[in-house]
C-alpha cells in the first residue's frame, strides 16, 4: 500500500476550493486503497479551527493532523507543523504539496529533500503570471528563499488544467508538468436533493430563475464587475424577473462593499440579489439544483470547483477566460465564455438569460463532461498511476 501525505497551509472551509479539494482527494484516495494524510495548521482566518492539535483526527472524513498557526494569516508560520515533518517524513512514500507561498509547503519540501521523499507540488494556480504579480514584492523574497528550490527539487508538478500547465511552465522554466483534474463529491452528482430546500431558507426568491455565484468573496473573482452586468441586464422587461444568488463569505469588509454596490445599483429599492452567505452540504447541493445558470467571472481561477459542481448538476456556466476550465467549457458547449468587461459581457449573460433552450442543451453538455471527466473515482486512478511513477528512491540533500 502507498502511504502518500498531503500537506496544506489550512483546511477550513473559509479558504474555498484548495481546502475543499484535498479533502475529496484523499477520500478519493482511500478508497482506492491509499493511505492518505493531510498535515495542516488549525488557522481559521484571524481565529483558529476548534479542532484538536498534534494528533490525527477525522476531519469531514478524511484523516488529518493539525498543528497551531504561531503567526502570519498568509504565511501561516508553524514551528510545530515543520518539526513534525523533519521528524516523520520519511514514513512516508511520497508528499503532496498543495500550495507554494506559504511555510508549510517550504517546510514539507526542505524536509523530503533531506530524507530523499519523493515529492509534487500542486501549485493551485499560484504560479499563473497574474497571480504573481500579487503582492510582487512578497512573492520575489520567496522565491528567492524556497520557492524555486521546492519546484525545482519535485519530483511532480500537478496542474488541474491544461491552461494552468501552460501559464506556469513557460515563463518559469518549470519542467515535468502533469495535469490531473478534480473531482465532484457523489451527493451533486445523485441527484437526491431537491432545489425546493434552498428556496425554502430564502423565500424572497419565490420561484423566478436565478443566476448563481459561488466561491469565496475575494476582488479576484471580479464580482464587482458582474454585479453591474446583471444589474444592467434585469433593466430589460424581459428578463426583469431574475434574480442574482452570490453564496459564500469573505473579508468582512469587502463583502460588506459587494452589499453596499448591489443596493446603490437597486436605487434605494428592493435588490435583485441575495447574498447568502456561506453554503456547503444539502443546501449547497439545493442552490447548485435549482439554478438556471452558474457564474464565475474571476480575473484567475486555476480550476474551479464550483464550476465542475455546476455542471455536474446539470447548470449551464458563463466563465471568464480566465477560468482555466474556459478552453474544456467552450469545446464541450457546456456555456459560455465572456470577457470581464461589462458592456460585452452584459451582452453575453443578457443572451443566457433569454435562451431556455440554450442554457438547458449546454447544461445536459456540461453533465456528461463532468460524468466523463471530473468524479473522484476517475481522478484517484490518475494519481495512483502517478504516485507509483514517483516511488523510485530520490538521493537525500544535506542540508
């Protein structure tokens, strides 16, 4: 049996995909006969996970080990988390790094280079030129002490897109690539649950169509943007009985400017768009059911999740480009791919908006690409074929 760990800077739902993804990874792994564990810290935003430290524990079904966060809510630093790795990383078979910018993902991989573990890094699109040209300066003072060590000692690179693959490797000079998606959790793609559940906890929907925006509440997902095209859309009498649905949280502060922008654009009077705040589970799976078209406009997204989830659910999507699942999105016709300008992409969600026979052709699309692609079982097969690829010994560094 492969004993394969996965270490992330943080797994509270908080931090959106990268948490939620190597949960289902490492579920998926098990039951593919993988002994997977993930190695964290407990940071919760500014507070801490009520979970318990320095021991394994179940985490939403999955094996984890937690350590305390001592400071830094970007860098996460954890002298306990990077003792533990020096001392028990080489029980291991091989190390999954999920993420680059942050102390643990240092630390894991200083210590595999030490012991010869074998290890790859998914870099959750933190390597796409936009993102790093993000607090530049921060990024560059890691690069230079770690960052470009770990990615050049891996064994691996795992990209969840071509596109990812692309954007990294080039400019960087980055080599032995591998793209290998994610995975739907079984509950989107049974269909046991019932969109009446949602409409149920916001009855001011009542029963008119709505658009769907899920992920964290971040500036990167350009909801700014989009907030303005929807607006500008429902103005049209046609299509005056939509409504907008933004689930997830985030920065107090900036989700209380996305409330503030949505009523200024309602003029005082009742809003078109209802912010749910965070949703996981069965009301999730509800939204993602009853929505008659789901969005993402982000200036980057590596992956994205939710627009999987969407279509497992047989939801239409309308992403930007720069969604790295556009290409797969635009070739199988599962929806639509508009720029984050408003006026085009006005035009674009208006045309989504007024075409039931469209969204419901491109929703159907958008199933069979997930049920074809992205469900765990198919995505564990990959990286068990990848892990024992890994396996050969690798000489250990000194220091």
């Amino acid at each position: 049996m492969i004993r394969a760990l996965h270490v992330i800077p943080a797994l509270a739902p908080r931090y959106g995909g990268p948490s939620q993804a190597v949960l289902g990874v490492c579920r998926a792994l098990r039951d593919a006969g993988v002994e997977a564990l993930i190695a964290t810290t407990d940071a919760d935003g500014p507070g801490r996970l009520p979970v318990p430290v320095g021991q394994v524990t179940d985490y939403r079904g999955a094996p984890a080990i937690f350590f305390p966060r001592q400071w830094s809510e970007s860098f996460k630093y954890s002298a306990p988390l990077a003792a533990w790795l020096r001392q028990r990383v080489a029980e291991f078979d091989l190390v999954h790094v999920h993420a680059v910018f942050s102390h643990a993902c240092l630390a894991a991989a200083s210590a595999c280079r030490r012991h010869g573990v074998p290890y790859l890094v998914r870099p959750l699109g933190t390597l796409d030129p936009w993102s790093l040209g993000q607090k530049r300066l921060r990024k560059r003072l890691l690069w230079h002490l770690g960052v470009k060590q770990m990615l050049h000692g891996a064994a691996a690179i795992h990209y969840t897109t071509a596109a990812e693959r692309r954007l990294a490797e080039g400019p960087l000079g980055l080599e032995r690539g591998v793209v290998v998606p994610l995975g739907v959790d079984e509950e989107l793609l049974a269909e046991t649950v019932r969109p009446e559940l949602f409409r149920r906890h916001f009855p001011e929907l009542g029963q008119d169509p709505y658009v769907l925006v899920l992920s964290r509440l971040h500036p990167k997902k350009g909801l700014e943007v989009f907030l303005e095209a929807f607006q500008q859309v429902v103005r049209q009498p046609a299509l005056g009985h939509w409504r907008l649905v933004v689930g997830g949280d985030g920065e107090p502060s900036y989700v209380a400017s996305l409330k503030r922008l949505a009523r200024g654009m309602a003029g005082g009077g009742p809003s078109a768009v209802t912010f749910t705040g965070w949703l996981a589970g069965r009301e999730k799976a509800a939204a993602l059911r009853g929505a008659s078209l789901f969005a993402l406009p982000s200036r980057q997204e590596n992956f994205g999740l939710a627009v999987v989830e969407a279509m497992a659910c047989g939801v239409p999507v309308l992403v930007s480009p720069q969604v790295n699942l556009a290409e797969e999105v635009q070739a199988a016709g599962a929806g639509w791919v508009a720029p984050l300008d408003g006026d085009h992409l006005a035009r674009v969600l208006a045309e989504a908006l007024a075409d039931a026979d469209a969204r419901a052709a491109r929703g159907a699309a958008g199933r069979r690409l997930a049920l074809e692609r992205f469900t765990w079982p198919a995505v564990a097969a990959q990286l068990l074929e990848l892990y024992r690829s890994l396996r050969s010994p690798v000489p250990s560094l000194a220091g």
